[in-house]
C-alpha cells in the first residue's frame, strides 16, 4: 500500500518548535518575575496565576501580606481550586486542626472544622465543591462553602501525609510512607494499592489519564490511569520531592536535591532538562490569563515566576487529536448516501485504512510545521554498491535509504542539488518525527528516487478500530447525526415561516462515540451530541441576544437551537434518557465587549448565585450573581446566558432530572463588540451510553 500525499495547504494547533525529535530539550527561560520575602516561604499553593505560601505558623500571599495566623505550624496549605476560600492544616503532632478562610478574608473569618480526631492530609476535590480530610482512618468530606460533613465517608489505611485528586474527579490518592492507596473518588471502593516504601510525593497529569510517584532514592515511576500498570521507571534522581506535571502532559518535574528542579520527559528518560535554584523547596506549572506557561517556585527568600519554553511539544497528543477529529467527521453518513452505500464505504478494513491515512496526513502537516522539511541540509552518507543502497542523513530525523544503482552515483556529487518532494511522516511511540516517505530527484541525471517505508510502518501505536465500537453502532450513530439534522431543519422551516430566523442564522448539530476508560477501569462509549449556532452581523439584531439580555426567550436562536434539543430527547432521542446513568451537560455561555453601564438588573427567578463555580477561558473559578448585586461584567452575563439555557433545558426535557447530572458552565467573553458574539451553546456527554 503505497500512501502518497501532496500537502497543499492546512490549519493545526500552533506549538513551539524549538526541539525536534532526536534532540533533547533544553528550558528556556524568557522572562522571570521575582517576589522576595522577607520570611522563609515553606509550603504553597495556588489559584490559577495567584499564589499563596505558608511559614511557620502564617500564610501570606505573593506579595508577602499575612493572612491568616490559625494557630501552632501550618503543615499544609489547600487553595480551593475555583478560588473562594483556602484551608490550613495546622498544628503539632496528634494535636492537629482544619481551619478555612475565604481568599480575601483575614485571620478574622476563620472557621474550623469540627470534630476531628487527628487530620493528617487535605485536598479539595476537583470541582471546588468538597473539602476531603484525612483524619484517623478515613477520608471524610466537606461541603467547600458550609463545610457541613456531606455524609461520605471512605476508609484510608494509616494516616496519610498526603492527598491528591485527578482532575478528572475519578479518584483520591492516598499516600503514607509506605504505600500509596488509589480510591474512587466517587463509590470510595479501593482502585488499587501501590506499594512505595519511602514514598515522598504524589500527582496526576491534567487529564487524569497518568500518574506519578516519588519515592526515596530518587525513583519516579509513571502510572497509567486506566489499569494501574507501570509505563515508566525512572531513578537517580537525587532526594527528591514536590511532584507535578507539564500542562501537556510530557514532562514530569520534581525539586531535586534542594538546588534544581529537574525535569523527565514521559517519551524518552534520557532527555532531563534542568533549572538551578539554590534553596528551592517547591514548584509547578501555571498558565496566565494569555495561556503562556510559567515555571513558579520558591527558595528560603523569595517566590519567582519564570516564563518558560524549550520543551519538546507533545507530538502524540496533537496527533491523536487531529485523527480523531477527521475520522469523527468522516465516519458520518454523508448526505443522499444510503445505507448499503455507507456499509461498503465504512467497514473494519476502510476504517483501518482510513485512520491510517488521516494518521499519516496529520504528522505529516505537524512535522512541516514544526520546520522538518527542509531538506537543504541533507548528507549523503555511506553507499554500499553491493545492495545498491545509499544513506541519506536529515537533521532531526532517522536516516533514509535510497536505492541506487551504483552507475548513477557519479551524478549524485555532494547531494546538494537534489530535490525531495511528497514526504509522508508519522510519529512513533516515543513522541519522534519518522519518515515514511519521500520522493528524490536528481536534476543532474533525470531520475526520480523514491524513499518508500509506507508498508512497514510501525502500527501498534496507532488507536485502530478493535471492535469496541461494532459497526453496527457506529452505523446507529451515523443515522442518529442524519436524524439531528432532520430536526434541526424542520425546527429552523418552522421559524422562518414565522420570521424569526432567517438565512443569517445556522444552527449546527453534531454527533459521534467515544471511547474511554471510566474510575473502574471499565471500558465504555460516551456519547456526545453538540449543539451550537452563528448569526451573522447582518441578522444579529434581530435574530440573537440584544445587549444586556441573557433569557433564551431574548434570543430566537437560541430558543430555535432549544427547541431542537427539546423535540430530539422527548421522541427519537429520548432512550438515552435513562434515570440513574451519567449524563455531563456543558453549556457554553458568551458575551462581547459591548461595555456595561452601571449594572443590569436581574430579578433572582434563576436563583442566587455565591461564588458559583464555572470556567473562564478553561479555568475554573466562581461567579456572584444576587438580585442585590444584579450583573455588572460581561462574566457575570455571559454566566446568566448559561445558566438560563439549564433551566429552560430542564424544562424542556424533565427526564434530564433523572440521570445523575453533571452541570458545567463555560464563559466566554470576546474581545470584539457585536451581537453576534452573544451566543451560547449545549453538549450533552451521555456516559458509558452502549
């Protein structure tokens, strides 16, 4: 099988290309942001860009103003990760106590725990609601705002020292000096123990997808979350502690030895990029409002702040996203296709064939963006006239061999007025570029050349088609996306014969399976089915959000794009209706930058909202809207724009309240003013749905 592609043009992620595979990465500090201190910071933690550290029996925050004195030596400092409080283990030896402060309170608005025997560890879960306590043999939980026990309540061997949650909110890990205890963040049933003799810190990627674990001796070993198993061992790191990952989930980073912190990329042990900090007691990754990443830590004087880059990007995960995104839109029924005609073009062998090509059409359009394809510093390297085959050395790359015939070699010169054209790449496992294919010209003689290792590519990296999802779902799903349409074209006839819309709007529905492993280990399919709308600047005014309206009454698209949602799940949707199952409902909220005067009214029908969690821009936070605060942000606008699309959601379709919900509300605020800027949107992720 012979692939060939010619790239005319694309459009992908945009990522650094400082490091290319086959070279190690070497971190770049482009700028540093020092805050020194005139105490000895000794623990911290952090919400979003702000930090807030701890020394001896005080917290502070970045810029070093005491906040909080709770009483005997602080041993550990949890920020609320939707940023509205903060907690402070605190004490001496069994004498230990739980005090929480609101972020901009003082030593004044302390409140304590009550109740407690021994707390030995904290940690919020990832979704800011609860505060988890380790006290005397178990995992106790706190409602994050009342901080009245919730009623769960999960064994936990020993008294753990540590508590760290996977952002995913699947599980709890429990580490004590000897073992680290994995728990279902949700049933509290034991995952799984982990034997770590000496264990020193503990943390999940991003994702939750890996986690890691230090243990003395400087050994760090990588976890996959699905089964547990050990991906990576690492050691020689020196005496290390303080355990977190890069955002992108291929660099694991650690204090090491109190005078560096060192890095392991996930891919390849070897690369190990290392900054030098006399004195460093702690860091870890942060991103700033503009989604640079930062490297914060602190030494014995001060917190510093360095901007960073120099990593190698994480190739694979670009990658896997791409494939999906293309092979999601190219298993879909197309329209006027039949069914037989869909069978014959979608089966078990034109799906492989398919993820293959999409896979190699990716990495193809990565490596030249990442600048693989200049082949102007190409070697010509050794020629065996036996076989016929010359090598041919690329900057960055694995060698490719040419056949060719030991006769034309005297018009090959020095190689520098070749010509390569068509190249075909694709990643391998351990995150490296590899060609697969090119073709050579020689203009010296005529011929053409051609590099060709498409046949023996290595597939086991690739996520091909294992029967999971059986054609046969994958044929109901496509029926399913051709019916969403169906709909969503009759709902949007029956609005423009009654001039509400017109062409300025499109209202777009989507569909489609995915694979995942949930807090079990168990395998299942999630269904996602999107809904989203534009209107153009021309119907805008008419047809969408007027400045300062968040009711989807105010909205004829909005309500066009609910009433599709709607009329799907009470008929031929409604089977994934089913009570007790899990069902994530994001509803995306968004506003311009239209400036709001003074403030806008709100009459509290939706309810009263206090530090609300939701996302900005993918960061989670919290959002205040009170009839006596009424709305007086974009945030707070957009927010009231998702929050009125649940309730008209759960009114629309009653049996959403059946399934056990999970609500998550993103806010967008645009940089341009205008109408059409002012829109919202709905997924609903039914889990494990087949």
């Amino acid at each position: 099988m012979n692939l060939r592609y010619r790239l005319i043009s694309f459009s992908i992620i945009a990522f650094s290309a400082c490091c290319l595979s086959r070279s190690y990465s070497e971190v770049k500090i482009e700028k540093i942001m020092t805050y020194k201190q005139t105490v000895k910071p000794e623990l911290f933690d952090n919400y979003r860009f702000a930090t807030y550290f701890s020394s001896d029996k005080t917290a502070y925050n970045l810029r070093g103003f005491e906040l909080a004195r709770p009483g005997g030596k602080i041993l550990s400092i949890k920020v609320n990760p939707a940023g509205y409080s903060y907690a402070l283990l605190h004490g001496k030896g069994e004498k230990t106590k739980v005090s929480v402060y609101p972020i901009n309170g003082d030593n004044s608005d302390r409140r304590e725990i009550r109740g407690l025997t021994s707390p030995s560890a904290i940690a919020y879960t990832a979704d800011s609601r609860k505060l988890i306590v380790a006290d005397g043999g178990a995992l106790l939980f706190f409602d994050s705002k009342t901080l009245e026990p919730t009623g769960e309540r999960f064994e936990a061997a020993g008294h753990p020292k540590e508590l760290a949650v996977s952002p995913n909110g699947y599980f709890i890990a429990s580490l004590t000096d000897d073992r680290a205890d994995i728990i279902n963040a949700t049933t509290g049933a034991m995952r799984t123990s982990l034997p770590a003799s000496g264990a020193e810190s503990v943390a999940f990627t991003g994702s939750g997808s890996k986690m890691g674990l230090l243990t003395s001796g400087g050994a760090l070993t990588v976890y996959n979350t699905s089964d547990f198993m050990a991906e990576s061992s690492t050691g020689g790191l020196g005496n290390t502690r303080s355990l977190f990952f890069h955002p992108d989930e291929n660099y694991a980073g650690m204090v090491s030895d109190g005078n560096r912190i060192q890095f392991v990329n996930l891919f390849d042990a070897g690369d190990r990029p290392v900054v030098y900090e006399s004195g460093v007691g702690g860091a870890r990754f942060l991103r700033d409002g503009k989604d640079n990443i930062y490297l914060a830590d602190f030494t014995d004087t001060a917190l510093r702040y360095r901007l960073v880059s120099g990593f190698t990007p994480n190739y694979s995960n670009l990658l896997n996203r791409m494939v999906e995104e293309r092979m999601n839109e190219w298993m879909k029924m197309r329209p006027g296709e039949t069914e037989l005609e869909y069978r014959e073009r979608v089966n078990e062998e034109s799906i492989r064939q398919q993820r293959i090509r999409f896979n190699n059409e990716a990495a193809t359009e990565l490596a030249l963006t990442a600048g693989l394809g200049n082949f102007g510093e190409a070697v010509l390297g050794r020629y065996n006239p036996e076989n016929g085959t010359l090598i041919i050395s690329l900057p960055g790359l694995p060698d490719i061999y040419l056949t060719v015939p030991p006769e034309d070699m005297a018009g090959f010169g020095d190689g520098n007025n070749l010509q390569y054209s068509e190249p075909v790449y694709t990643i391998t496992p351990a995150n490296t570029f590899e060609l697969l294919y090119v073709s050579v010209f020689n203009p010296t003689n005529g011929k053409t050349y051609v590099f060709d290792n498409l046949e023996n590519q290595n597939l086991d990296f690739l996520a091909l088609s294992d029967g999971f999802v059986s054609l046969d779902l994958i044929m109901q799903s496509s029926r399913e996306d051709v019916e969403l349409k169906s709909i969503k074209d009759r709902i949007m006839e029956e609005a423009r014969q009654k001039n509400l819309l017109s062409d300025h709007t499109t209202i777009n529905v989507e569909s489609h399976i995915e694979q995942a492993v949930d807090a079990t280990g168990k395998r299942v399919r999630n269904y996602h089915v999107n809904f989203a709308y534009q209107v153009s600047e021309e119907g805008s005014a008419k047809e969408d959000f007027a400045p300062g309206r968040y009711r989807t009454s105010d909205s004829h698209a909005a309500a066009s794009m609910l009433r599709i949602i709607g009329r799907a799940f009470r008929s031929e949707f409604a089977g994934y209706l089913k009570s007790g199952k899990g069902l994530i409902i994001e509803i995306t909220g968004s506003a311009d930058a239209l400036p709001i005067n003074g403030s806008i009214a709100y009459d509290g029908s939706l309810g009263e909202f206090t530090d609300e969690p939701c996302y900005i821009d993918g960061s989670l936070t919290t959002m205040t809207v009170t009839p006596q605060s009424g709305m007086k942000t974009n945030e707070q606008l957009a927010f009231m724009r998702a929050r009125a699309v649940q309730d008209e959601l759960e009114r629309l379709v009653p049996d959403i309240s059946t399934m056990d919900v999970t609500y998550r509300h993103n806010i967008e605020v645009s940089k341009e003013k205008g109408a059409r800027f002012r829109r919202i949107a709905v997924s609903l992720i039914f889990i494990d749905a087949f």
